[in-house]
C-alpha cells in the first residue's frame, strides 16, 4: 500500500486518512524492508522522480527537513541523501 502511494504521488495525509477509515484507529509499523525498498527506488530514480519521491519518503519514515533550526548534525536531515 505505501509503495503504490508514493508512485501515485499520494500525500503521506491522504495515506493515514485511507487507512484509519480502512483499519479504525491502530498502531502503524513500518517493516525494515518496506523502508529499504523505498531508499532503494530513490537511488533508482531520475532527477524528476526524486522531487516527488523525497518528500513521500523522508514524511514516512521521519526524517526531518533541514531549516535553520537542525541541529548540528545535517547528515540526519532529508537533504543530505
């Protein structure tokens, strides 16, 4: 479900709104693998793709956007792929 989300460029808001009418409330998890597949198609992807793909990713899997108020350590904000 994440996978076909992101291709079909659908906001990470719209997602957890499908699945809480879907599932009612409950835990998400996201499994090790579900994360490498998606890091893995943004190696793969072209210079237009990773405009859309970036920001699907990084929201999902809770990287923060780099802003003046990172801290010290940009390697863990979402630009530094």
């Amino acid at each position: 479900m994440l996978i076909a989300a992101e291709r079909y460029a659908k906001p990470v808001s719209e997602l957890l709104t499908t699945l809480g009418e879907v599932h009612g409330e409950t835990d998400i998890v996201l499994s090790s693998i579900t994360v490498i597949e998606l890091e893995h198609g943004l190696h793969r992807a072209n210079a237009a793709e990773l405009a859309r793909m970036v920001p699907f990713a990084d929201l999902l899997i809770g990287i923060p956007p780099c802003t003046s108020a990172t801290p010290l350590r940009p390697e863990t904000c979402a630009t530094s792929r």
